[in-house]
C-alpha cells in the first residue's frame, strides 16, 4: 500500500492536545500543505491564518463555545496552534477550495506526527461583528472572506482511535 494511502487511512480527529509548544518548521509544512490544495480554476480563494497569540485563541473559544451553546467548554480541545481558513465568497467554488486546504492540512498534519481535528462554526464567528473586527485586527481587511473551518493542532494527548468500519454501500459502481 502507497505511503499516501496509509496516511489517509491513519489520520483521525483528535479531541484532546498536549500543553506542548510545536516546532515552527512543522507548521509551516501543514501550512504549506493547505496552499497547495486544488482550487477552482485555480482562483486560490482561500486564506490561511496561523494563530498562537493567547488572547486570538481565547477570542475564538468564547465566539466558538458561545456558537456551540456551550460556554464553559473549549471547543479547541487545548490544542496549542489554530489554523483558520477562510476563502473569498466572490469565487464560485470558495467552500470546496477551503475544504481541500484543511483536508491537505490534515493529512500533511498527520504525515509529520501531529494531531488534529476541523473545529466547525467559523462562518459564524467570521459573519459575526465581533469577528470582522477579530480579523482586522488580525491584518485582515478582506470582508469577503468566509469562514470555512478552524484545524486544532498539536501533538495528541491520548492514542488515536480505532476507525469505524467503512459503511457498505460507500461505492456504487456503473461499469461496462
């Protein structure tokens, strides 16, 4: 079996990070990953924001948790870097484009080591007033932008778990 196939088959969410600061050079790989993700037409839509800032991070649990109906919770699950992606509404395919960055994240994520999990909500944090003014903040003037999703990130706390079997009917095929 391919290197990359095993990959696939090994990544899984995981829920729960170790308090342990990642080396930069890893991170800029599963960054470098995203911004290779197929895009319609090649348009690049999507935008990429590396967050490690505390008070960034603590901003974006209470918007999350707040979302989530869950206040006292941290939808991060500790994890010491957030990567957001966000893509330009004004291109026709900024929600698959933003979705092939963070699946290229994740498996780049899991290839070098490090765990991961999508954190849903960021098109309502980012549509939200207080989050355009996160993103300003930020350096983000782009008020086009979407949020597609957060990727947690860092080294798992616990063992993976075991994955579900594949459903039976998953493939269909039409063949001559």
């Amino acid at each position: 079996m391919s290197e990359t196939l095993d990959v696939i088959k090994n990544r899984r969410s995981c829920r729960n990070f170790k308090q342990q600061t990642l080396p930069e050079e890893l991170v800029d790989q599963v960054i470098e990953a995203g911004t290779w993700a197929p895009t319609g037409r090649g348009a690049q839509s999507p935008v990429i924001v590396y967050v490690t800032n505390s008070y960034v991070k603590r901003k974006l649990r209470e918007m999350n948790a707040k979302i989530l109906g869950k206040e006292d919770f941290d939808p991060f699950f500790g994890a010491p870097v957030i990567l957001i992606v966000l893509a330009d509404k004004n291109v026709p395919t900024y929600v698959y484009d933003g979705s092939l960055v963070m699946g290229n994240m994740m498996l780049a994520a899991e290839d070098l080591g490090l765990a991961s999990c999508w954190i849903h909500r960021a098109k309502e944090e980012f549509d939200s007033e207080e989050g355009k003014i996160l993103l300003k903040a930020i350096g983000i003037d782009n008020m086009n932008l979407e949020g597609i999703g957060h990727l947690a990130l860092g080294y798992a706390n616990v063992p993976a778990p075991e994955p579900a079997e594949r459903k039976k009917d998953y493939v269909y095929y039409s063949e001559d």
